[in-house]
C-alpha cells in the first residue's frame, strides 16, 4: 500500500506533465491547421495569379498586334503620290499586314483547341462517370469512417477541431479534441480513402476549369473582323479621297477635320436609324405609341435639335482654334497622365477600394438587385424572354431583403441576435450556419413533419442552400452552397451581401455549374428563343430543385409560385433604362466646397465660362462632381437642372417632393439650384450660390459666393414657389 501511496509533490508533477503534454498537442494540432489552410490559400493564389499573367500576356500581345495594323501603311498608301520612300512605305504594309494576319492565325488555331476541350469537359467528365465516382466515393467514406467528415490535417495530427469554440488561427484551451487516429499506417489508410472519394469533385473542379477556360479564349469571328476590316478600310478610302493628290492643302484639310468630327455622330444616326426599323417590325405597339406621343413634344424636339446644332458649330470652331495648341501639349502631358493612370492602378488594386461609399444594405433593396441582373445578363447579350425566366425565379427566392435574404429572415435571428440580420461579417454568418441551435430553429420552424430532413439554410438573390439530413450527424451536409456562396465573397474581400459579388457568383460560379444539368445544358440563353415561363421553369428545376424536370407540376406549388413572379419580372424589365453599380468616392456633404479639385469647379465644369462664373448652376455642378465623381448632366437653367439630372442618371436618381441627403432641388417658380447636405426633421440644410445676384468675371472671384442655411422646408418651398429634388436611390453616407 506505499507504494500507491503518492505524495502532494508527486500529484503535482504528474499534473504538470499532463499540462505540458496537452499543451503541446494543442499548439501541434493548431500548427498543422494553420499551416494546411495557408498552403491550400498560398497555391490557389499562386495558380490564380499565373492564370490572371498568362491570360495579360496574350490579351496585350493581341492588342500590341492590332495597334501594329492600325499605324502602318496600307496598300494604297505605298509612294505617298510621290511624295514617300516606296521601300519604307512597302515595309510598314508588310509589317501591319503580317500582324494582323498573325494575330488572326492564333485566334483561328484557337478555335479547333476550343472545340477539343470542351469535347475533353463533356466527353471524358461526363455526369455519368462522374455520378458513379460521387457513389463510389460515398462506399469508400461508409466503409472508412475515420476519413468521413475530416480534414487532412485532422487526420494528420489525430485531433478533431471542436465546433463549439471557433477561433481564427489562434491557439484556445479545449479547442481540439483526440479522434483515435494513431498510427502511421491508420493514417495512411484514412489519407488514401480521403483522396480515393474525392475523386468526383476534382473531376468536376477539371470540367469547370475546362469550359471557363474556353470562354476566356480569343477565337476567330468571320463575320465580326470582315465587319470591322469593311470599316476601317472604308474610313482610310475616304479619307485618301478627300486628301486627293495634295494631302496639305487648306481646303483638303478642313474636309478632312470636317469628316473625323462627324464621323462618329453619324454612326450613331446610322444605328439609332436602324434600331428604329427594327423597333418597328417586330415591337410594332411599342413603336406606334411613340410616334402617337411625338406631336406632343414640339417644344423639347425644336430646343433639343437647335442646341446640337449650337454644340456641334462651337465644338467644329473650337476644336479648329485649339489644334496647334492641343498638338504641342500632348507630348508632354499625355506620358504624364499615361503614368499616374497605371500608379492608380496599381494602388487601387492592392489596396482593393471598395467601391461603395453608401453602406451595402442600402444598394441591396430587390429593385436594385433586379436592375444589376438585367444589366448582367444583357452584357452577356442574354435573350430577352430568358432574362424576364431567370429574373421572376430571383424573385420568389430574394424576395424582401435582396442581396441580403437568408430562409426564413421573419422569423428566425441572425449571427446578431435579430431578425432581418443584416451583419456583413462572414466568418460569422459560417459559425451561425454550423451551429447546432440554428439548425433546429430550422427544424421547429420549417422541417418539422419532413422525415428526410433536419435543416436547410438558404443565402442571397437563389438561396443557395446548406442542407442536414439528421441531427445525428450534425456535420454531415447534402450540399453546401450557402458555405461556398460566403467563401467565394471571402475570397473577393467583399460580404456575401454585396450585390456585384452576387451578380458574378451567379452568372460566373452557378449557371456554369447548372451545364451539367439536363435542363439548363440542353439550352443556350444567349441564342434559343423559348417562352419566359420555360427559362423559369428551367431555372428551377436546375438550380432550386435537381432532382425535378423543367416540366414538373408539383402539389405543394413551388414551381407556380416561381412562374407566378413573371408579371413582376416583365414590369422590371419594361421600365429598365440602364444601370452602373454605385461608385461614390467617400462623399462628405458637410465640409462645403474643396475648390482644389479643378475637374470639378473649371476642368470638367460646363458653366465653367465667362458669364456663368458664379451662377448656382456652375456651384451646384460644381458640388455635385465634388461629391459624386461624375457629371451630373445637367446643363440647363437652374429650374431645369432635376429633370436633367435625372434624365441622365435614372439608375442613380429619383424625383421627388421629399427631401434627402446628397439630393438636388430646383426652384419651381424660381430659376435656381443647390445641394442638400441634411434632413432633420422638418429642417433641411443646402448649400447654394449666386447670393450676390450677379455674374462674376472669373474663378477667384466666385470662390466666395455661396452659403450654408438651414431652413424648414415649408419656407424653401415658398422662397422658390415650390422645390422638387433629385434624391439618390441609395443613399449617401455623411460620415
């Protein structure tokens, strides 16, 4: 019995020893965390960053080859009538004539490599063989539990990481847990089973890489480049026609500044012609209610066409006075402006600027969300039935909160603790998706009487969803995609909830992978023409629900529901005038004006000039640049400078009797114009100028006239006989 006997010095080592030992497997097991997570970010960065280079190289390299064509001699250009070296003007046509027929090679060469790929994705990766690999992979995991569920690096060191405690790469008490995997050869097995099931999804991974890479592929149009050659060399013919046999003479040269100012507009009659004619053959109602609504507008059609043909004479006149001098300068300035585009640049890139300065939740209502998909899917030259389908499925899904939607936001708390959880961080929102009691909170709410389902958690505009079969395994998903949606924003150092981000996960990451499914990869929204209610259906069935055909009916009415949002879609699509993501550079309303930024107040200035120096359109202008970074469109009257701005920015702006932050108002019954800078109230704060009634004569001089008042707006209404505003649709942050 004494010698069990042990002594408080004897517990106490024997404690210290199992301390020490803990410890150690600790800072062992979160060492090998660490370190596989940062090799794993450390190799995709690196592959990213070779593709990104290599895909540089070759999209400079064409367009060093088509800047070779463009400046070297043509054909008809050899001898100058005369005047040029025959053997150096022959030289330059061969030159620009063998770029152009090399850069055209390799696009040709392109497109058999196009075609074998994309043969390699569907032929050697096909759904079958890659169906039988998820099964394969799945007996592999039943039969090598060890292996199920686990990271390598669990393996490796034979602990677990607890999902109670989440940490970030740092080292917590109890953060790991022994998994009873010892052993080399226990390891090896459960490595190899790991490596052996994941067969499938590297499979997969391949055939995406493949199709993504043959999108990115410059291939050789026929009938784009014959289009593109026909105009350029009908360009170059005219203008040797009009030079004639002495390209300086006066008369000559005045035709031919003449002909390059008027070039472009006549284009844009050309082709505003031409989509007329097509507006009235195929939208015969839409076509014949605009003409009915012509006779109308007298006054608007006479003003507008007499100010450009006032536009056009100055700048004709303006551009013809400034030539020597615009010619001296740009040698010197354009080295200069070439340069501090590229540091921009650069800073820009490494810093990754957000590009919004109005909070996220602000630009992430379903109105804007609707406008950024139809902008999306028309940029990738999207049918236009295909874009109502695909929109009235985003509808049902994103409905309420847009960008920011998650299941069931009514009823069930956030990362936060609230309902309609609007938090950006996203390593919360991927704790809350693996906590234990936000999955039954699902389950009470939602799947309660569903056998063959614990939970599912859908995020952003189409629900991508994460999905629990069984409480028993809580960490065993069916799928994943609300994860992969936030680690894709991770990725981008943006929030799930940003609306752009969204646009690219759907149309980059989703419908790439809805090809592999027989709805969606039968069809092509850039080219078939199908009914609006088919791409819904198709949508559904491919992205919402797999397991259905585009043609399911089913009895609990998912599908209706979705088909049901069509009418909302078409009214979206309708009334879409255009759309650019907001890009406010960090807007201060209330530091008054900053009369260093010259773009604004001279340079970019259109009331910039003598006798409208000082005028409230030239302050108004003038603030609005400063707090916007762009033209506010407005050139008119200070009464007119709303229904300019509004006009010009319809995706931005919104007209209304409503005052708000960052918004322009016009008199009614007065001709004038300023900035709201704060709403309290009934009190509303503008900036203004023109106080002292007059002109000024130069820059300096106006520096001085404008104000800050505060007012109730029952008062601004009356100093002006009536105000209407242009409020901005997201928002404006004032710090």
């Amino acid at each position: 019995m004494a010698d069990d006997f042990q002594t408080f010095e004897d517990r106490m080592k024997m404690n210290a020893s199992h301390l020490i030992q803990k410890s150690a497997h600790d800072s062992i097991s979160t060492i090998s965390e660490v370190a596989s997570r940062n090799l794993k970010r450390f190799a995709d960065g690196s592959w990213a960053a070779a593709k990104v280079t290599v895909n540089t190289g070759l999209k400079a390299g064409s367009e060093a080859l088509d800047v070779i064509n463009r400046y070297t001699k043509d054909v008809y250009d050899i001898g100058g009538y005369g005047n040029g070296d025959l053997t150096a003007d022959a030289g330059s046509a061969i030159v620009g004539n063998s770029a152009m027929m090399l850069r055209n090679g390799f696009r040709i060469a392109n497109t058999p490599v196009v075609w074998a790929e994309k043969g390699i994705a569907h032929g050697l990766y096909n759904n079958k063989r890659i169906k039988k690999h998820q099964n394969k992979g799945k007996a592999i995991l039943d039969a090598n539990p060890n292996a199920k569920g686990r990271h390598y690096y669990e393996i490796l060191s034979g602990t677990d990481k607890k999902e109670a405690i989440r940490y970030k790469d740092r080292l917590a008490w109890n953060r790991y847990a022994d998994n009873g995997i010892h052993g080399f050869s226990e390891k090896k097995q459960a490595i190899t089973a790991k490596f052996s099931a994941g067969r499938a999804e590297r499979m997969q991974a391949r055939k995406a890489g493949l199709l993504a890479h043959t999108d990115r592929k410059s291939t050789f149009h026929p009938v784009k480049s014959t289009v593109r050659m026909v105009g350029n060399q009908s360009r170059k013919a005219v203008t040797k026609t009009i030079q004639g046999s002495d390209p300086n003479d006066i008369t000559n040269k005045t035709v031919l500044q003449f002909y390059n100012l008027t070039r472009e507009p006549a284009k844009k009659v050309v082709k505003t012609g031409v989509k007329a004619g097509w507006q009235v053959v195929f939208h015969p109602v839409k076509s014949a209610k605009w003409v009915v609504s012509l006779p109308f507008k007298p006054v608007q059609w006479v003003k507008s066409g007499l100010h450009m043909i006032a536009s056009l004479l100055s700048s004709i006149a303006g551009f013809i006075a400034s030539l020597p001098v615009v010619m001296s300068m740009a040698a010197v300035i354009v080295p200069i402006v070439v340069t501090v585009i590229a540091v921009v640049t650069v800073i820009s890139a490494v810093l990754n600027f957000n590009a919004y300065a109005v909070p996220v939740s602000e630009v992430s209502t379903v109105s804007y969300a609707a406008n950024a998909f139809i902008y999306e899917a028309k940029k990738r030259n999207w049918q236009d039935e295909a874009i109502i389908g695909v929109l009235a499925y985003i509808l049902q899904e994103g409905a309420g909160m847009g960008t920011f939607s998650y299941e069931n936001y009514q009823y069930i708390q956030g990362p936060s603790n609230a309902l309609s959880d609007k938090t950006l961080d996203n390593e919360k929102w991927i704790e809350w998706l693996g906590k234990v009691s936000t999955k039954n909170d699902y389950y009470e709410l939602y799947y309660k009487n569903n056998t063959t389902r614990w939970a599912s958690i859908g995020l952003g505009l189409i629900q991508d969803s994460d999905v629990w079969n069984s409480p028993a395994t809580p960490d065993v998903k069916e799928a994943a995609n609300a994860t992969r949606l936030i680690e894709y924003a991770e990725g981008k150092d943006k929030p799930w909830q940003d609306p752009e981000t969204q646009m690219s996960w759907i149309f980059d990451v989703r419908l790439n992978e809805a090809k592999g499914d027989a709805d969606w990869s039968t069809v092509d929204p850039t080219k078939d023409s199908r009914s609006a209610e088919e791409w819904c259906r198709r949508m559904t069935a491919s992205i919402g629900y797999p397991g259905w055909s585009w043609q399911t009916n089913d009895a609990s009415g998912h599908m209706a529901a979705h088909v049901n949002k069509i009418t909302a879609a078409t009214n979206y699509f309708n009334n879409y005038t255009g759309f650019s993501y907001w890009n406010i550079m960090n807007a201060n309303l209330g530091d008054g004006p900053d009369y260093s930024n010259m773009q604004a107040w001279v340079l970019a200035n259109p009331y910039a000039q003598h006798g409208l120096w000082g005028q409230c359109t030239w302050f108004a202008w003038g603030m609005f640049y400063q707090i916007y970074g762009f033209s506010p469109g407005f050139t008119g009257n200070g009464n007119q400078c709303v229904g300019q701005l509004v006009s010009a920015h319809p995706d931005k702006f919104m007209q209304s009797d409503t005052p708000a932050a960052g918004a322009v108002f016009s008199g009614v019954g007065a001709n004038h114009v300023g900035i709201v800078l704060s709403v309290d109230g009934d009190e509303v704060t503008i900036i203004d100028g023109n106080y002292d009634g007059a002109t000024n004569a130069s820059f300096e001089e106006a520096k001085s006239d404008f104000r800050i008042n505060t007012y109730p707006i029952s008062q601004l209404h009356s100093m002006y006989g009536g105000v209407t505003f242009a409020v901005p649709k997201g928002g404006v942050s004032t710090k």
